[in-house]
C-alpha cells in the first residue's frame, strides 16, 4: 500500500513539473505553491548495490591497470623496446576509459538516479550515456593514433568521402537534441507528426518509435498492432500534434445526427445534452475548471470555453438538420465514449419517433 501511494505522489508530482514547464513554454508564469522543502528520494536497495558493485569494479580495475603502467615503465617485464611504447599507450587509453565509465557511474547513481521525475531521468540518461561513448571513441582513437596531426587528416579525408551520407543520421541527432531540449514529445505522449500517428514508445539518438493509433484501415483510434519508426529530423521540419500535452490532455469530440426540418429540435438537443452531462459532465466540469485556472495565467482568452457538453445545428446539404454534440475526452477513451453515448441517444430519441425525423432508406 505505501508504495502505491508513493508511485501516485511521484506521478502528481511529476504531473504538477509538467504542467509548471507547460505554462512556461506558452509564455505564462509558473503556478504558484508554498515552498517546502523536498527531501532526496531514496533509491531501492538493489540499485543501490548495482552501482556500488560497479564503481568497485572499476576502480579495482584502475588500481590494477596503474601497477601494470608502473611495472612496464620499470622494465619490469622483458619487452622488446619496440613494444613497450604501445602497451604504456593501450594501459593509459584502458585507465582513462575506466575514469570515464566510473565518473558516469557516480554521475548517475548520485545526481541522476535521486531525481523525481522518471522522463528526466531517462532523457539524462540517455545524454550520459552519449557523452560517455563520444569520450570513449576520443581515447580510443587517441590510443590508435599517436600522432593526432596524422589522425586529424585522415579524419577529415574520412569526412569528406563520407559528409553526404551521415548529412541525415547528423540532423536526426540534431532532432533528439531538440526533443531532450524542448520536450515536443515524450515517452507515453500521443502524437500525430506528418502522416504518422500513435504512442511514443521509444526516443532514440537517430529515430522515435510509435505504437499506431488508427491507421489506414481503422476509422477508430484503437491501436493498428503497427509500430511507426521515422528520423528525429522531421521533428525540425514537420507540426507535431501531441494529444498528451500536460497543460491540457484532453481533446474535443463530436457526435453527430441527421434529423428532419420537422423534428422537436429543442427535444434533441435536450436528448444529447442530457446522455453528454451524464456520461461525462462532472468529469468535464472540472476539466474545464482546471483548464480555465491555468490559461489565465498566459495571454489566451478562455472566455468561450464551457464547462459542460454543447448542442449545435447546421444545415445539411442532402436536405436534412445536422445536429452535433460536442464534449471533453481523454484521446485514449474517445472510441469507448462516442459508442456509449451514441447508443443512449438513439435508445432515447428512437422512443420518441413522433418528435424526431431520421432518415429511413426510402427516404435518402
């Protein structure tokens, strides 16, 4: 039970920094709350113990690596003097690959791992682990060239014959720096980016991968089973469309029906406000009160945003009313509550077929 409960202070917490960065994003201020002052979360026992295994690996590593550089330096081992040189440099370039992979470690167990909010974490520990490979592949190469003027012309010999071929890989790095950066998705965010649509469920260095939502042979937003992978640059090129903005999660649907002139209009849309305030009125209520307390801290005018489902009428061009219900959802619930309100209304407005007209098929 406690850790249930500490799981859903973490996701409050967590939803509350969202919504704070939300509201910055767009140009408003951050919400206001009383300081207090925030103890660092413990982490569980058996992490604990992984980096403390590891650190002790390394540096046991590092101790031994260090009486091997000495003992060759003291002639200590009978090498040919030839090859005394590359092995001091293949010991050094092996110490100094440690150094970094401890820093790493200590840099994740004590200032990554402590932090509350579990998409910080992951973004951080992706960028670690991107700095620890760049300084890696430094030293290695340095270990391979003792010469770093022969290694930078053979690097940019490299770089010529392959410039146009990493131009992409290079701009998809770009994009997940801009994601890390900006945040215009997440991991769990559902999103719509050029022709793809569906839940982020992997941001990688080169390419974001999505479970599909929709798809080109469902009319509903119920998952395809396909799964979407495209470059991280299109993020620098394409709209991004996020369902899942913490500022306000929610989109707004719509069910409509074809209703003759002669139909009690005032009865439908009484019928379809009554199944839409039933349903999900209370839920929207507060929906709408959250949305209207923080668009008032930014310049958006939230006058036109009402707190419960609203009927409207339009004109059809095949000679019928068209009368539409619109109301607030979760993305990921839209299907399931569009079916059960449309099977309430029509229950109700199929009772009174003496007020409300629908087409028949002898009458389309």
């Amino acid at each position: 039970m406690a850790t249930k409960e500490k799981a859903a202070a973490e996701r409050l917490q967590a939803h509350d920094e969202d919504v704070r960065r939300a509201l910055e994003q767009t140009g408003g201020k951050a919400l206001k709350q009383e300081e207090a002052e925030r103890e660092e979360a413990e982490r569980p026992p058996r992490e604990r113990r992984r980096h403390k295994f590891w650190i002790g690996t390394y540096l046991f590593g590092l101790v031994a690596l260090a009486a091997l550089h000495y003992a060759v330096r003291l002639h200590f081992f009978d090498f040919a003097d030839d090859y005394r040189p590359p092995v001091l440099r293949a010991v050094s370039g092996a110490m100094a690959v440690l150094l970094v992979l401890t820093g790493a470690r200590l840099v994740d167990a004590f200032l990554i791992d402590p932090l509350s909010d579990a998409v910080s974490r992951y973004n951080l520990h992706r960028v670690l682990k991107l700095a620890a490979g760049a300084a890696i592949v430094l030293i290695v190469v340095s270990v391979l060239f003792a010469n770093w003027y022969t290694a930078a012309v053979s690097f940019g010999v490299l770089s010529l014959v392959v410039g146009l071929a990493v131009q992409t890989p290079f701009t998809s790095l770009l994009g997940w720096v801009y994601i890390i950066a900006r945040a215009p998705y997440r991991v769990g965010d559902r999103i719509k980016i050029g022709e793809a649509a569906g839940d982020v469920i992997d941001v990688g260095y080169l390419d974001t991968t999505l479970w599909e939502f929709g798809g080109d042979y469902l009319s509903t937003d119920h998952p395809s089973g396909r799964v979407i992978r495209f470059p991280n640059s299109q993020v620098l090129s394409s709209p991004v469309y996020n369902y899942s903005w913490p500022l306000f999660p929610y989109i707004w649907n719509e069910i409509t029906f074809q209703v003759a002139y002669n139909s009690d209009l005032e009865f439908v849309a009484e019928v379809m406000r009554e199944v839409a305030e039933a349903e999900i009125g209370e839920t929207m209520r507060e929906r709408i009160r959250t949305y209207r307390e923080l668009l008032a801290q930014t310049p958006v005018d939230e006058l036109q945003v009402r707190e419960y489902p609203s009927v409207v009428f339009r004109v059809n061009q095949n000679t019928w009313i068209d009368a539409t219900v619109r109301y607030l959802v979760e993305p990921r619930e839209a299907g399931r509550v569009k079916t059960r309100l449309i099977q309430h209304m029509l229950r109700r407005l199929n009772a009174e077929s003496e007020r409300v007209g629908f087409p028949k098929d002898n009458m389309r």
